[in-house]
C-alpha cells in the first residue's frame, strides 16, 4: 500500500521533471531566440506596467469620457456605472437589463420584449471580443481595487486568502446575486412587487456609490428613506460599500469574487473568441500561475488535463501567462491563433533573470 | 395679430383677478376608470399602447381645480395638436360618457402638445379658452441618445393664449419637477410674451399660488413642499406609508361597492403648530393623498400596479392664466366689446426626495461595513497564529 502511495506521488514528479528537461531543450532552439519579432515581443512584455497603464486609460474612458461626449451605449460588459450621470462613456448593462425585465409581462413576453434581446445581443458582441478580460483590463471597479491593493502593498501588510473550504461556500455567491438581478425584475414586471426595489442589484453594487465619487459625485451616499424597498437596499448598498473598501484593502480583487457581471460572464465565456488556454504536458505544476492569481484559481495550477482553462472567478488578468516559467504553457488566443503564451524568455525578462548583453 | 410692444402695454393695464367662471382643462384620466385598466403609465403619464405604439387619449375637463372639475362636451370648438416636429394637425374628437376625448398616436419621441379652443360672446365679452396638455414620449428601450432640442417645450403660434413650461437647468426626459424647485412658465399669445397676465397655480392638495407675468411673459412659482415623510413604528422615515399600495387598494374595493373609503374626509393634512407635521397629521397627509389621487392619479388604476409609492408618488398642479383685451368686435353675429383670453394646463410633480434621505446615516452604515470586515478579518488572522511549540526529536 505504502509503495502504491509512493509511486503516485513520484509518477508526478518525474512527469514534470521530463516536461522540465523536454523544455530546457525546446529553449535553446535557435528559433525561439532568433530575432525580436512582433509575437517575441508581446511575449516578453512587462505585463505588470501594460496593464497599469491600459486599466488607466480604460478607467478614464469610462469614467470621464462622457464630459467629450464619448458614448458606447448602455450595453457595456463592465461596470460603467450609470450613476456617473453625464460623465460615463456608457452604461453597464446590468442597468438597462433590470430595466426591461421589470416591464409589465404581457409587454416583456410580447414582441416588444424583443428589445431585451437586441439590447442582449449588443452585450454579448462586447463581451465576445474580449471575454473576461473586460474584468481584469477594462471594469473600473475592478482598478479601483488593484489600485487600493497598491496601497496596501505600501503599507506593507499582507494580503489574505481563503482556505479551500472558504472558497468553495464563497464563490457562489454571485450566482446568488445574479439570480436576484434577474428574478426580482421580473417580480416586478409580474407586479409581485414594488416598483421601489427596482434596479435591486444596482442598489446594492460598490459601483455606483465608488464611482461617481471620481466626479466630485457624493449624491448616492446615503438611505433612501422613502419606502421599505428603497431603505433596505440603500443600507445595504452603503454596508457593502463598507464591505468594499476594507475588503479590497485586505484581499486582492475581494468584490470580483462575488461580482454577478463576473457569473453572467461565465456563462457565455465559451462563445468568446478570446480563449486562455493550457498545454497540460508542458506544465510542471510548479504552482507559479496559482500563486500570482489575484482570484485563488487553483485549477490554473492544478488541471493539467483540461485545454480551455478559463474558469468562472477568472478576471483574465493573464498575470498567471506571465508568471509561467514554461514554453508555451499557458496561451491566449484569439481566433485560434496564439497572441500571448508563456514563454522562458518572457518570463527571465520579467523575473530580472536576462544575462546582460 | 398683435405687435408683442403693444401687446404687453395692452396686458399690463387690464390685467384681472382669476374670473369665478370655469376653465378648461385636459386630463389623461378617463371618467370611466375602468379604461384605465389597459393603460400602461409612461414618462408621459398613461398611456395605451396599439402595435408597440404609444398612444394617449386626454379628455376634457371643465373647473379650476384638479379635484373637482367636471367632464365636458365641447361646444362647437377644434382641437389641434403639435407633435414633435412641430407639425400641427387636427386628431379626431370622440364623445363618450359625457365627456369629449380626443386619441392620437405618439411615435417619436419628444413633447406633444395638445390644444382645445372654445370661443362664447357671454355679456358682451368674448371668452376665448384655451386647454392645453404637453405629453412626453419617451422610452428606455429605445435608449438615451436623442436629440437635446427635443426636450425643448414646443409652441403653437397661433394659440389665442398658451403657457409654457420652461425647461429646468439641465432637464432631460427624465428629470421630474420636484417640491422646491422654480418652476418657470411663459405666457404668450400668439407666439409674443404677454406681460401681466395672472398666472395661478393650484397643486392637488389645493394649494393655491397666483403671480403675474414680467415684461417678458414669465411667471415664476417655486413648487410647494406639501409631501412629509411618515414615521412609522420603527421610526423610519417613509415618503408613503410602507403598505400603502394595500390601503389604496382596500380603498378601491369600498368604492367600487359604493361605499365612501376609509380615508374619505380627511382632507386637511396641514401642518402643525411649529411647521413641523406631527406623525398623526403626516399620517394623515398621506392619506389624503390616497384620497386624492383617486380623483387624479390614483395608482389603483395605474393597470393595477398600486404598490408604487416612495420616491415614486406624484402630484399633479393645475396651471392656469388669463387676461382681458380690450378688442371690439363680432364673433358669429354676436357683438363683443372685450376679449377674454384663458388658458390651462396641467403638471405632475415630486416629493424633495431630499427630505427622505440621509447622508449621516449611509456614512455610518458605510462604516459600519468597513469596522465590520476589519475587525474580523484581524481578529480571525489573530486565531490562526499558533504559539511556537518547540519539537524535540530523540535521535537516538
């Protein structure tokens, strides 16, 4: 029994050793360094300072690109809150969705419901392009965190993690909250109930207290007072925007986590024509992509037999592509052609490990 | 027609005090309130809708006030209507239950008003009414991209009298009139400013405020705040009472069986001694503004959606204005000697949502979140440390 258990914990190991020895050969073909070619390029790209300053320049788009009358509807895959008034470059479609699923039924399942799926199918062209990588490249929320995550780095506290339990009660809570997106609408559309729990998760979203405040915006702090619907999701709205600040503080991309757009994203993932990808038999399992993932995806680490490795907390940061120290490992691509992977190159160049020349 | 100086030389002299005769009005409530049940309530108040086209049906009312005005027939007049394009045509009148109605369909989005001119030699005097009703047509689903100048209020140039609503700063099809603001109204005949015109404005609670027009046909009034928050038993605060969709349902029920509802009669939900409404009379107010809305506004009709409330409720106002003109002549063989210009419309407006809101409060709610994570967060970090526990090891 016990050489059994030593053999399967040794099959591993000399799984990955070959793969490592098999990789040590694959880097010292002459083609993999020859020349700095676009793709060699992109493959050694200081991934850390590109999304710097590509979360920036997204961030002020949306943030502030409505003051120059920069429009990209109300379909946005992100959260461009619709709070932010004038000054939003286009809405997050959470917002319009909780609209037209609280029409009265005999009009939502009429032909005019089909609206909602023409405002669905905007949606769902945005998103395509990009997948989830809207979370982690363009959601201002999203870089208001990695921001706040900045800070704490400063201060030099660590950061927290869940345990495996933890994770696995946790994360499903933003299929909770997408359910309550979409069935408490609906309610209201079936005039089950008040018109005053409307937009419900738009109540309860950081977003829309956080962002307008980038505006000089403090309009939606506060309790709404004026019925039972408007108190009880305005408080807890200010709770979890409590919750927020000291939570992304503590934990990288803590409201990701629980973030409905992240599961409603999900769902349609598989369509995307932007794909994380992994070669199993050339991982090692080394548990560099698990340790740099802001969201604690252990399968990016763990599952060596699956090829579309892109999972539901997944923010598409790609920081797990840019940590692995193995050739080809770990890949994006877009159409079926490989934009960025892993590469020894790319990564000796980010860890500081290049010979000088 | 008339030169605009002449005009407002002519207004300011003969301006008079609201005439005890009734005026006209439209309204979108059908004396029938049945017909309501297959109206759908829009930005623009009710509306049917035929083949996912809005179209509005307003009816003619005749009284100075919102509550107690009656349904009329038109005698022998036209209606006209200026739609957003501003292209005027003349909709079909319709009779029925005693009250003349005219439907038209609303496509495109923007304001569309309606106009219903009566004219009557009375005591030598020539009455010329006006009612008038700006609509808006505006749909979420079909986004938020339009065309600023639609918001703009549209103005029929040959309207014997007309009030305008200027727009608010910044108004879009979304922003409501809310208690506080300064509502600002145009007075014009025939497309020229008319100064000195009496302008007065009663709300549906019966509030009543008149003004009179500057040089440049304006009068201005700053909407009342007749909506107070109700403390409930819990001491929150609510623009309506919590159930209140409830109560005005109950209270649709009495009525149908005939029976005067439980809140009828409370009309004087004032405020007390002090200004500040105590919880009794507040309760009160709210109440009575149940029993207002089923003359104008009532939820209960609103296609059965009654449960709106909070922010949400509205009242409606009643805008009139009138001048007399010292202009002679005939009108269908009867001689006048004066012409008297009258004109009305209605509008909705909000509680200051202000007044049901807390900053204070949302600051330590927000704390509350943070001190909450924070303090847990430190104290389960502080329980997983473990003391170092030396290990020895027998080598031998």
């Amino acid at each position: 029994m016990s050489v059994r258990k030593n053999l399967n914990r040794l099959i591993p190991f000399m799984a990955r050793r070959a793969h490592h020895e098999r990789n040590q050969q694959s880097a010292v073909r002459p083609e993999l360094v020859e020349g700095l070619t676009l793709k060699n390029y992109i493959d050694r790209i200081d991934l850390r300072r590109f999304r710097f300053w590509f979360q920036l320049s997204a961030f002020v788009l949306l943030v502030y690109g409505g003051r120059l009358a920069i429009d990209l509807g109300n379909s946005l895959p992100t959260f461009a809150c619709g709070y932010n008034k004038k000054a939003t470059a286009g809405v997050c479609y959470l917002l319009p969705l909780q609209h037209q699923l609280a029409q009265p039924w005999s009009q939502l399942f009429s032909l005019a419901g089909l609206t909602v799926l023409g405002g669905f199918a905007v949606f769902l062209l945005w998103f395509l392009v990009l997948n989830k990588a809207w979370c982690g490249f363009i959601c201002p929320l999203g870089t208001i965190q990695d921001w706040i995550t900045g800070l704490r780095k400063r201060f030099g506290l660590r950061y927290g993690s869940y345990s495996d339990e933890q994770f696995g009660k946790l994360t499903y809570i933003k299929y909770v909250l997408l359910l309550v997106l979409l069935f408490v609408p609906l309610l209201i559309g079936g005039r089950l109930l008040s018109h005053d729990w409307g937009t419900p998760y738009c109540q309860l979203c950081p977003a829309r207290m956080i962002i307008p405040l980038f505006n000089g915006d403090v309009s939606q702090w506060l309790i709404d007072f004026s019925s039972t619907g408007r108190m009880v999701l305005t408080a807890l709205g200010m709770f979890i925007t409590g919750l927020f600040l000291m939570g992304s503080f503590l934990k990288k991309r803590f409201f990701c986590f629980f973030c409905p757009m992240s599961a409603f994203h999900y769902i349609f993932s598989k369509l995307s024509l932007f794909k994380l990808k992994k070669e199993g038999s050339k991982c090692t399992v080394c548990g560099d992509c698990y340790r740099v993932c802001d969201l604690q995806i252990k399968p990016i680490a763990d599952d060596v037999v699956k090829q579309d490795i892109l999972m539901d907390d997944c923010i598409l940061c790609l920081k797990c592509v840019a940590a692995c120290p193995e050739q080809g490992a770990l890949r994006v691509d877009v159409l079926g052609k490989t934009v960025f992977e892993s590469t020894k190159d790319g990564f000796a160049k980010r860890m500081g490990l290049e010979k000088p020349k | 027609m008339y030169k605009p100086a002449a005009m407002t030389l002519l207004c300011a002299a003969i301006s008079i005090p609201l005439s005890a005769e009734a005026g006209l009005w439209l309204s979108d409530q059908p004396p029938d309130k049945s017909l309501m049940r297959d109206m759908k309530r829009s930005h623009g108040g009710y509306v049917l809708i035929e083949d996912d086209v809005y179209v509005k049906q307003l009816w003619l009312r005749k009284g100075d006030s919102l509550t107690g005005s009656a349904y009329a027939e038109p005698a022998g007049a036209s209606f006209s209507l200026l739609d957003t394009r501003r292209q005027l045509s003349e909709p079909a009148v319709g009779r029925g239950n005693g009250a003349a109605t005219i439907r038209f369909k609303m496509p495109e989005e923007g304001y569309y008003n309606a106009y219903y001119t009566e004219r009557a030699v009375e005591n030598g005097v020539l009455n010329v009414a006006t009612a008038k009703a700006e609509i808006l047509k505006h749909n979420c689903r079909l986004g938020h991209n339009y065309d600023r100048k639609l918001v703009e209020p549209g103005r029929w140039q040959d309207a014997p009298l007309e009030i305008v609503r200027l727009r608010l700063p910044d108004e879009d099809f979304h922003t409501r009139i809310r208690s506080g603001n300064l509502l600002k109204f145009s007075v014009q005949h025939q497309g020229q400013p008319v100064r000195g015109a009496t302008v007065r404005l009663e709300t549906q609670k019966g509030w009543i405020n008149t003004a009179f027009s500057d040089e440049n046909g304006i009068a201005s009034f700053q909407v009342i705040q007749d909506t107070f928050p109700v403390d409930d038993d819990d001491g929150a605060r609510f623009l309506s009472k919590p159930q209140a969709g409830e109560q005005s349902e109950k209270r649709g029920d009495e009525e149908k069986e005939g029976r005067p509802g439980k809140w009828a009669g409370q009309k004087d939900g004032l405020q007390s001694e002090g200004g500040k409404p105590s919880k009794w009379q507040a309760k009160k107010d709210g109440d009575e503004h149940a029993e207002h809305k089923g003359d104008h506004g009532e939820r209960k009709e609103d296609g059965g959606n009654s449960r709106w409330g909070g922010e949400r409720r509205e009242d409606h106002f009643l805008v009139s204005a009138e001048y007399l003109s010292d202009e002679a002549g005939a009108w269908e063989g009867q001689a006048y000697r004066q012409i008297h210009y009258s004109t009305a419309m209605t509008g909705s407006y909000a509680p200051n949502i202000q007044v049901s809101q807390s900053k204070s409060l949302g600051l330590i709610y927000a704390s509350a979140g943070m001190l909450t994570l924070g303090v847990g967060a430190t104290v389960y970090r502080r329980r997983r440390i473990k003391p170092f526990k030396e290990v020895g090891f027998d080598e031998r």
